[in-house]
C-alpha cells in the first residue's frame, strides 16, 4: 500500500538551505499556521511580537527578528501562514459549531489557540507575493 506523502517545495531565486522541519510542527504547516522560530531570550524583553511570514522570504525575517531585538530590544516570534483558506475554514467552522451548540464548550479556532501565549500580536508582516495579502 502507498504512503501518503506532502512535499513542501519551494522555487525562488534566492540560493539558501531551508532549514528542517522541526517535529512539532507538522500539524501547524497542515492546519495553516506555525510558529517557526520562537523569539530568543523572550521572559527577558519587556516588549514582545510577532513577524509574520508568507512566501520564500525566510531569511529576511530571520533578520527582522534579529534587527527587532538587537537594536529595539523587542523579542520577535516567528510566525508562518501557509493558508488563509484552512485558517478561515477552520474559525468559520468553530463559529457556526458554537452558535449551534450554545449550551456546550465552545470551539476554539486554531490560530486562537497558536496566539493564546503571545502576548504581542501586530507585528512587521512580510511576503515577497506581489499582490495584496489580509492582515
């Protein structure tokens, strides 16, 4: 019997080593959102965000991180979306279920559940498309 398999393949004219996947965040890369690269030294740093990531442009937010904490002594979470459509998918989803079900837990969506610990959410959003991206 065949595996099952995702191939995550990125072109672009940027020559760099993309890192490897690290173990937890498979489910994050299939449900639309993950978090990277947490911020370094982050309990340390009163100031605390998030850049936002779309598209082959890695090493520039790898910078922006560094750049946000050497000089502005902000720590920077490392955040990518990989699809919109499963994010609002996902939160249409939980809010038709709540209304629904009003007298049950509610449903929480998944990118709520991925900011619940970051205490910084506006952040530098950074894509290399060429087209109009929702914040």
């Amino acid at each position: 019997m065949a595996k099952a398999c995702l191939y995550y393949i990125t072109v672009m004219n940027e020559p760099y080593a993309m890192p490897a996947m690290r173990g937890d965040v498979k489910d994050g890369i299939l449900r639309g959102m993950y978090r990277f690269r947490p911020a370094a030294n982050a309990k340390a740093k009163p100031a605390r965000t998030i850049v936002w990531k779309w598209a082959a442009i890695l090493n520039e937010v790898l910078r922006a991180q560094e750049i946000l904490e050497s000089k502005y002594g902000v720590a920077a979470d490392g955040v990518e979306r990989d699809s919109y459509k499963e994010l609002y998918n996902d939160g249409i989803e939980s809010e038709r279920w709540n209304r629904l079900h009003p007298g049950e837990k509610a449903r929480v969506p998944y990118v709520t559940k991925c900011l619940a610990d970051a205490p910084g959410r506006a952040g530098p959003r950074l894509s290399d498309y060429l087209k109009t991206l929702p914040i």
